[in-house]
C-alpha cells in the first residue's frame, strides 16, 4: 500500500494575506457560523479589516464572493483528483489515495465544507445559484473510473464498479461528517484509511464464504 498523501510543510491551508485573501476567508468564516443570508457586507469588511469598496473592487458583492469560493473549491477538487488519478501502484493504493487526498481537501477547508452543506442540505438561504451536482458526480465518477481499472486489471473481484464506489464512499463520508460536526473525536486520515482496508477485506471469513456458496 502506498503512504499517505501528505501536505508539503509549510503549504498555505488560508488564503494570503492580501486585501483579496482577507476578504475570503471572513466571508467564508461568517457565512460557515451565521450563514450566508444572516452575513452582511458590513461584517464581512470588518473582519478583513477593509472598506465595502475594495469588497465591491474585488467581488462586485456578496454574491460574487460566494461564487469565487465555490470556483476555488471546483479548481481545487479538480487538481486533487486528477493528481489522485494520476499516481501509480495498485488499485487498492491508488483508491486509498484518492480517498486520502479528497479527505485532506476537507480537512484544510473544514469552514468551506460547512457552508456548501448548510446550502446544499438546508432551507434556502438566497445565495446565487451553483450546480453542486457537478462536484458529487465528478467524485463519484472517478471514485467508479479507478475500481472499473482494478478489476479490469484483474487486481479487484469483478463486480459493478459503480456499486463498489458507493461502498467506498461510506467511510469517506463518515469520516468527513465527524470531521465536520465532532472534531474533538479526531475522526482523522488514519481513521479512514483502516475503514477503507476493511471494505476491501471483507469482513466475512473465508470458512463462512465457502458456507454461504
């Protein structure tokens, strides 16, 4: 099995210390506790430490900084999935980092995840409209592309790729919403990653398969 993707030390989780990168992180801050609709334009340059000019400069408004952190977050998945598909060894490692490196994505962006599922999942909150649906497919059918490789390298039982794919995004989302909603369990990656061996084993023995034949 191949390790663990790791950060780089050093490498930025918050946006840079720029009027811009300021304005960002209080946005996604105050709409991640408040909510988008209860956060005003007013707070949001308060926290940044700017003027509603520079917020106007840089975003137009508060609907134009939802959407920059929506295009960030589709930019990011993008890069780390397509980096994810791209490493080499097993099907069973390449998985595993797939996962790893999707859940690494949560954790760097916890306050971000916070406010696309009070969006996604809750009552309308009035935020321009995003398809989100592009986000959960684009998982799904990568998670699916990289079983569909497994087993056509004879690596992984033959099966339904896709229905194996939604197996394995159960401990993903577990892991992710005790992340979100339990911190303090320290539900983490080296939680998931046992999680993902064991959808792999099996948790039937092999005395009991030959039985159930």
């Amino acid at each position: 099995m191949s390790q663990p993707h790791v950060r780089p030390a050093g490498a930025p989780i918050h946006h840079e210390n720029s009027a811009r990168g300021r304005l960002m992180t209080a946005a996604i801050a105050l709409f991640a506790r408040k909510g988008y609709a209860a956060t005003t334009v007013r707070e949001i340059v308060t926290a940044a430490g700017v003027t509603k000019p520079v917020l106007y400069y840089h975003f137009g408004n508060k609907e134009g900084i939802f959407l920059a952190m929506m295009r960030e977050a589709v930019a990011e998945f993008e890069a780390t999935a397509a980096a994810a598909v791209d490493e080499p060894g097993t099907s069973r490692a390449r998985i595993a980092g797939f996962l790893d490196r999707m859940f690494d994505l949560v954790l760097q962006h916890l306050d971000v995840m916070r406010v696309i599922d009070a969006i996604y999942y809750g009552p309308p909150q009035g935020a321009p409209f995003f398809d989100f649906e592009t986000i959960h497919q684009r998982f799904i059918e990568t998670l699916t592309g990289l079983v569909r490789e497994g087993m056509a390298a004879g690596e992984l039982r033959p099966g339904d790729p896709e229905d194996v794919a939604w197996v394995l995004v159960g401990p993903f989302e577990v892991a992710r919403g005790m992340s979100l909603c339990h911190p303090e369990a320290e539900f983490g990656r080296t939680r998931l990653a046992r999680l993902v061996q064991v959808v792999f084993d099996g948790v039937v023995t092999g005395s009991t398969k030959e039985s159930s034949r």
